[in-house]
C-alpha cells in the first residue's frame, strides 16, 4: 500500500508538470495577436473612410494612424512570438525529460534499493559478526601494522632517559629472570611506547611468577596487549582479559575489554549490558567511563534499547574538570561559575577549553611542578582528548626521568586517566 501511494503521488506531480507544457491552444482556433492585428487593421480602414466623408479633420486622422500604427505593430510581434512558439517542440522535450528522470529514477531503486530484498535475518547477522571474530588478525599481525610512537627531537632529558632504559635492558639482560627488573623493564619502555617490548616483558614477568601471578600483572599484560595491537583485542589480547577476569570476575578493565571485543566483532547485543553496568556502577571519576559516554547511547540503539537513558556524569552540571587525588585544575572564581551557570553549553566548553589551554601554554613556556604535569593530563582525558594527553605524558615522562617522586605523580595520573 505504501509503494501504491508514493506511485500516486509521483504520477500527479508528474501531471502538474506536464500540463502547463503541454497545453495549447484549441486546434484551428486563432491566435488572440492574429485576431487583434484584424481589428487594428480595420480601425485603420475606418480612418481613411471618416477622413474622406470629412468627419475627421486631417491633423487628427493623422493622430490616429500613429496610435493605432503602433497597436499594429506591437500585435505584430505578438503575433510572431506565439507563432514561433507553437512551432517550437520545448514543450515535448520537457516532456521526454520528464520521463527519462522519471523512469531512470525507478531503475535507480530497483538495481539499489532492492524492493524485493527481505530484511537480513538476524542469525545471519550473527553468523556475520563471528566471521569477524573468527577473522582478526593474529597479534604479530596486528603490531606490525600499529602506529609507532615518534621520539622527540633534540631533547636532552628525552636521551637521558633513553639512556637509562639501555641501562635496565641490559641489566635485564645479564639476569633475565629478575622479576623487579621486568617489572621495572615493562614500565620503562611502555613509557618509551614501546608496547611491543614491554608487552614481552609483562609477559616474562608473568611466566616467571606463574600461579602467583595477581590480578594486577594480568590486567597490565592485557593494557600492554591491546595497545601493542594498536587497539585491537586479539586473541592474545582476549587470553590475558579472560586471566584476568578469572582472577577478578568484577574487574572494570577487564570488564571494559571485554565489551570492547563485543564492539570491534559486531555485537553491539553483547557490549551494551557490559558498558551500561560499568556505567551504572563508576565510580565517576572512573578512567574508562568517558569512552563508554561517548558512545553507550549509539551503542544502546543497535542493541535494540532505544529508550535507554545513560546516569548522568557527576559534575556535568558544573562541567568539574577536577583529576581524582589532586587539586582541582584553576579555574574561574565563584563570579564566573555564576555567570557560566547561564552559558550554553558551548560557551562553557569554550571556557573550559581556554582554561586547559592556558595551563597548557604556560607549563610549555615556563614549566611547572609534576602535580600542574599531572592535572593537565587528567584534565585532556576527561576532555576526551587522549591522544593529545598521551602526547603530554611523553613530554612529562621525559622532562622528569631523574625524578621519581615526580615520575610516581604523573604516572598516577595517567593510571586514572587510563593512558599508558
């Protein structure tokens, strides 16, 4: 019935159209220009014979000739122009036109919109998404195709750092089965972004400790995995999140993996419950609730919750930019909160932008202490912008490598905003 209608439709818009083009002038019928050139002629006639039976004096026949001599030539061209018009075939071209859209326009949907294809059932959908599973690249396969960090340039404090990982590897090296120097040696080269050695080196750690390995290892071999992948869970990457799991059923990391897996094989079904129970439960200042945030409204659509509604994040209201464990990021004073109670939203993401970048621009001009390092990197994150938060704990890593008191804060702070 649907299709009935919209045909209906299109086939009286066509003939609203057409009609005007198509429309003419009865057959035989003479044109209004031929009919008024007649009487004009006639009045001309009527003038001579008034001037010769002298009703008319000669100045006003002569008046006369010229107002109805420009009468005759205006319906003159009248009479030319709607002459050439009916000879003209505009009108059944329009009409050709109006076909060819009309019919390649169905052609058009029956070769795309395929009316006769039934919906995709959904355990073809299913059987697709473990295709993908089934499918992923092997973890070798994926690190030599993930992006590789770029050491920055001309950075003395960078090369001394360097320098002092070269140190560890090498006495990793003379005693391999040390586990406070893999510890170590997995902690420095992931700050390095080097994910691949320090992902071997995770692992080492683990085989060494075996049965004792805790929680904590697993979940970091699982971090280290999927950012050596580039992000992408692979089955090795899914072995340490099913560790670890075991290890701790209720592990929001872990947890958090594994609705990302759900996402990256097409099962949005799976991932929804998972993300939305780590959502309900937070805590709010939770490093991987601002991803699920992001995308968990999407993410319930596709699973067929269209109706769900997320919890509100805490300190939406105030847009708090506050790093768990540190001082909040300075900020305007109380006037200024009032007055952004009464922004849009986009003046108070203005704000709140102006007031990261300065700290920003200040601490890469004249420095600052780990803790103002450590809230610019927490404040990134709860941004949403990681990438550029990894950036900037590269840059503090480097600048405090001698320091590791200052190297324990902003490690901290990274560990919060879940960036490695």
């Amino acid at each position: 019935m649907f299709w009935i209608i919209c045909a209906a439709l299109a086939g009286v818009v066509a003939i609203a159209i057409a009609a005007p083009l198509l429309r003419r002038q009865r057959a035989g019928a003479e044109p209004a220009a031929a009919f008024d050139l007649r009487v004009y002629r006639d009045q001309l006639r009527e003038v001579e014979r008034d001037l010769e039976r002298g009703v008319i004096d000669p100045a006003d026949a002569e008046r006369l000739r010229v107002e109805i001599g420009r009468k005759v030539l205006a319906a003159d061209r009248a009479l030319e122009r709607e002459t050439s018009a009916r000879r003209a075939p505009g009108g059944i071209i329009a009409i050709a036109v109006l076909l060819v859209l009309i019919g390649g326009a169905i052609a058009l949907y029956v070769d795309m919109g395929a009316p006769e294809r039934s919906d995709e059932p959904i355990t073809r959908r299913i059987a697709n998404a473990q295709a993908i599973y089934d499918q992923r690249p092997t973890q070798a396969e994926a690190e030599t195709v993930a992006p590789k960090p770029k050491p920055p340039e001309n950075d003395p404090e960078y090369d001394q750092y360097v320098a002092l990982v070269d140190k560890l590897r090498a006495a990793v090296a003379q005693n391999p089965d040390d586990p406070r120097g893999l510890e170590l040696l997995a902690q420095h080269e992931r700050g390095l972004g080097n994910f691949v050695a320090a992902k071997e080196a995770q692992a080492r750690l683990i085989r060494i400790r075996g049965d004792q390995a805790s929680e904590q290892d697993w979940s970091r071999l699982t971090d280290l995995t999927v950012e050596a992948a580039g992000g992408l869970i692979t089955a090795e990457g899914e072995n340490a999140v099913a560790r670890t799991l075991a290890l701790n059923p209720h592990s929001p990391q872990a947890r958090y993996y594994a609705g990302l897996l759900q996402i990256q094989s097409g099962r949005p079904d799976r991932a929804f419950p998972l993300w939305a129970e780590l959502l309900e439960e937070g805590p709010p200042d939770a490093p991987w609730l601002q991803p699920i945030r992001y995308i968990i409204s999407d993410l319930a659509w596709f699973a067929g919750n269209p109706d769900y509604t997320p919890p509100e994040a805490a300190g939406a209201a105030n847009g708090a930019m506050a790093t768990p464990g540190m001082p909040a990021l300075p900020g305007p004073d109380a006037d200024a909160m009032a007055a952004a109670g009464e922004m849009t939203p986009e003046a108070r993401q203005q704000m709140i932008d102006g007031m990261v970048k300065g700290l920003e621009d200040r601490l890469a001009t004249q420095g600052g202490s780990p803790e103002e390092w450590a809230r610019l990197i927490g404040a990134l994150a709860v941004k949403g912008d990681a990438a550029h938060a990894q950036e900037i704990l590269t840059e503090a890593r480097s600048k405090f490598a001698a320091d590791p008191k200052a190297l324990a804060v902003i490690d901290g702070a990274a560990g919060q905003a879940g960036l490695q």
